[in-house]
C-alpha cells in the first residue's frame, strides 16, 4: 500500500493484480508494458539473507514445519523465475522488490519506477537472471548438466573437444545434436554463445594437478581457461551475469599462486567480484574429490568488496586456512565471499556401491596378479591388507599404482572412501577394488556403474565400452556437490539478482 500511495501521488497511473498477465503482478502500467512485483521476503526466499543467516535451511532449524516452509518456499521462488522471464519474452519491463526494501528505501524504490517508466529500461547481464539458462563449457560427459536441470536450470549450450565425452553426452541426453558444440575452445566465435544466466567451465586440470605437470595456466591443456575467458569478454554486453568455475585445489597454489591470482584479477576486469571455496565429494558420496569452485557475479556494489573488509571470514572447511589466507592476502581482488550453511556429512560408505559378484566371477584377479599387486605394497600397507583378511566378514578399500622413488608402489586405503576418480591422462592408474576377509583376498577392477554411483550419476547412460566410460566419469564433477551449490548458492543468488533492477 506504501508503494501504490507514493506511485499515485507522483501521477503514475496503474492497473493492480491483473489476471491476464503472467505472474499476475502487484501493479503494471500497461501504457509502458512495466510490470512490478512487492514480494513478501518470507514467501519469497529473501528473509534469511536479510537476518544475515547462511541459509534458507537456518530459517528453519527449529521449526517443526522445515520441509514444509522449504518445498513451498522454492516452489515461489521458482515461479518467481518462470513468471518474471515470460513476461520479459513477450516484451515486458520487469521491477521485482523485495518488501523490506519498500520499508526502507521506499523513495528509490518510486523514483527507479518511474524513471523506467518514462525513460525505459537498458538491458544488462542481470535480464538473463530469471531464464535459469546455462552454457556449459568442458561440458565432458555432462553431469554438471544432470545436477543443475535437477534445480530448475535449463541447458542452452554445451561445448567440449573430446568426441569420446560427445558420445557419452549424446547418448545420455537426447538433445545433444541441437546445442553440443564439439570445439576446440580457442575457436569459438562468441556469436555462437547464445543469452544465459551461468557459464560454467570444469576446464582441464592436468597443468594444475599434483598429478600432472605443473605448468599452470600457461601448460597446454590448462591454459583452456583463456579461451573460456576470452568468450566471455566479446559476448560484451551479453556475458552471463554469473559464472561457476571448477577444478583441483591445486589450481590455488600453481605457480606460487600467481596464476589463481591472475584468473581472479581477469574475471575482476570482467566485471566479476569471485567467491572462492572447497567442497570434497566425500561430504555426500564415498569417493574423496576435493575441488576448489569459484562462484562469481556481475559486480554489485553493495555486494562485494575490494581486499580487506568489515566482512567476517571464518576459518572452515569451505575455506581452509591456505584458501582464507590467499583472500586476506590479496587486497587487489575485489570478493564477493558468501557465508556458507554447513553440510551434514553423507554416512555411505564404498561398500554401499559395489556391485557383488560372486567370488569366482571373472572380474576378480587371478592368484597370480593378485599376488604381484600385494608385492608392490610397502610393509605399512601390506599390513593392513592381513589384518583385513584376518576379520571374519568381508571389507573392502581401495588401491591406487603410484611412482615412489622410481618405482610403482600398490598403496591401499580403507577408510570406507574410495580414492579420487582419475584418469590415465592425468598421471594416475585405474582404481583397483579389494574385498578381504574370512581369510581370503579377492582384487578386480572398479565397474563403470561403482564409478557412476561414487560420482552421484548412478542412473547415467552406460552403453559404451568400459574404457570410455571409466575415462568419462574421471574427467567429471560430482553431481550432488553442483546440486549443493546449485540449491545453496546460485539459486539465491538469481533471487537478490531479479530484484531492485529492471529487467
């Protein structure tokens, strides 16, 4: 009612709640085709950020009604997405704000409608926000796609080298021939990259992993994300008002961590602020994958900041004390460091994901090549295998081949998580199962389907040949840590991004 009063009192005259417009908006000027939105911060996912909580699940921890108040909440949120684009495609201007902001800057609030009703809006980044689209760029095999589609995202463009990867991509996704771009990143002309909301680019990690070589963002491989770069620097006026940025935690320190600090200063001069963290797969499924993501935005004045700040940052295990450090020691980045909720560790363990075959399938090793796998193992490791072997029920872990002194050593972990997916590219052998115990010793391969289920993708598309999608689902990312990001970070933040502007 605030609102209405003050927009009448200035001489705007408007039609309030029509119901043949999509949304049925809070007020709309026809003459101008503006619609406006008053969404309540409650109903509309805007509250917890206002009571500077991590979360939209912090609202609720003590209520009995959680559930209830989240599935409603993101189902208006989600509306609020779908109505606010399909006004925007048949040629709307759209003004979204949030109530408290009404009751606090009621008189911005008026003067901003006003000035888009009779000057007109200019389009920015943020009138792709509320479409939920995204180019996916080292698209791979596509599990980044299978997490975001899994909150409300819809795919526009997917982009990789690899014809392999292709193959699995299209044989899961129906759609492929229509948006799959099998390119070379370097030669992409940005007029191929329609409108999105997010890019997101998984790029090579060989440069940059402890496995690999080294070179950094200057190796062969890594240096891909100039090309990603570059894309996004002549889509001008069109770049995506959010970019999602993947890869080992190597990728901080490479080069003394000069070449994290150049990737951060570059999206700056793009007109990003960054929010660095780490998320281990380990935390929802039994495969360790700690990877380093970068969540950054249009810049927003009131929502970053250059180096050092008023803003609180804790020492967690988002942001460890090497990740915090670089932050603090880097007053020339300008940060938009969000707080994040706290995730409830998953308790699946890697025997919740293994096939059982029986003890004389053929997938177990023969006695000789078991035996030559337990000579490469040092006494530590050994050990531990008979003291496996000696338990009167079966236990399973894990085997990595790694070079030691010139040497390939077998070194067994079991702990209940399998060690990080790789591929051979990235300076890694297979993954090698072990099952002991009732004084036995069996050793087979991990199955493409176990590598399925340890990335989240259980129900993926398998009909290619083992070595492919072994190749596939270890050049991946974890499907329920994009889900998290997705539904902890990017989610909210298209809500703060369709309010308070025009669109």
């Amino acid at each position: 009612m605030l609102f209405r009063k003050a927009l009448w009192g200035q001489g705007v005259r408007y039609r309030i709640c029509p119901q043949d417009i999509p949304g049925k908006p809070d007020i709309v000027i026809r003459a101008k085709k503006l619609a406006i939105f008053i969404d309540g911060d409650f109903w509309h996912g805007g509250q917890w950020v206002r009571r500077k909580l991590s979360s939209l699940e912090s609202q609720f921890t003590r209520s009995k009604s959680r559930d209830y108040w989240l599935t409603k909440i993101r189902k208006n949120m989600e509306r609020d997405c779908r109505s606010t684009a399909a006004l925007i495609s048949e040629g709307w201007t759209v003004l979204r704000f949030w109530e408290s902001d009404i009751k606090k800057n009621l008189d911005r609030c008026i003067t901003l409608t006003i000035d888009i009703a009779y000057n007109g809006p200019k389009q920015t980044p943020f009138s792709f926000a509320p479409h939920k689209t995204f180019a996916e760029f080292f698209a791979g095999i596509g599990l980044v796609r299978m997490a975001l589609e899994r909150h409300g995202w819809r795919v526009a463009y997917a982009n990789d080298i690899d014809p392999n990867k292709h193959d699995m991509y299209s044989r899961h996704f129906q759609d492929t021939q229509e948006l799959f771009d099998l390119s070379d990143i370097h030669k992409i002309s940005a007029d191929k990259i329609p409108n999105v909301t997010l890019a997101t680019a998984s790029f090579p990690c060989n440069d940059l992993s402890v496995a690999g070589s080294r070179n950094g963002l200057k190796g062969k491989q890594s240096s891909a994300f100039w090309g990603f770069v570059k894309l996004l620097e002549d889509m001008a006026y069109r770049r995506p008002p959010m970019v999602l940025i993947e890869n080992v935690p190597g990728f901080l320190n490479s080069n003394k961590g000069q070449d994290f600090r150049d990737a951060m200063l570059t999206l700056n001069r793009l007109g990003y602020s960054v929010d660095p963290f780490i998320v281990d797969a380990a935390w929802f499924v039994p495969q360790s994958r700690p990877r380093i993501f970068v969540v950054a935005q249009i810049e927003d004045t009131e929502t970053c900041f250059k180096g050092k700040s008023n803003i609180q940052l804790i020492e967690n295990r988002f942001r460890p004390k090497k990740l915090l450090d670089f932050i603090r020691d880097n007053n020339e980045i300008r940060w938009g460091v969000k707080n994040l909720p706290e995730i409830e560790t998953s308790m699946a363990e890697l025997k919740d994901v293994l096939k059982d075959f029986p003890d004389d399938a053929p997938e177990w090793w023969s006695h000789d090549r078991t035996e030559y796998l337990l000579n490469q193992m040092n006494p530590r490791h050994r050990n531990l295998i008979e003291e496996m072997i000696s338990r009167p029920n079966w236990s399973y872990g894990t085997v990595f081949r790694r070079m030691r002194n010139g040497k390939s050593m077998a070194e067994v972990r079991t702990d209940g998580i399998a060690g990080c997916l790789r591929t051979p590219r990235g300076g890694s052998a297979r993954q090698i199962l072990v099952k002991a115990g009732n004084g036995k010793f069996l050793v087979r391969l991990l199955t493409p389907l176990e590598c399925a289920r340890l990335m989240g993708a259980g129900d993926y598309n398998l009909s290619v040949n083992k070595g492919r999608a072994l190749f596939g689902f270890g050049d991946a990312v974890c499907v329920p840590v994009i889900e998290w990001i997705a539904m902890q970070r990017l989610n909210p933040l298209v809500a703060e991004m369709i309010r308070g502007r025009p669109l």
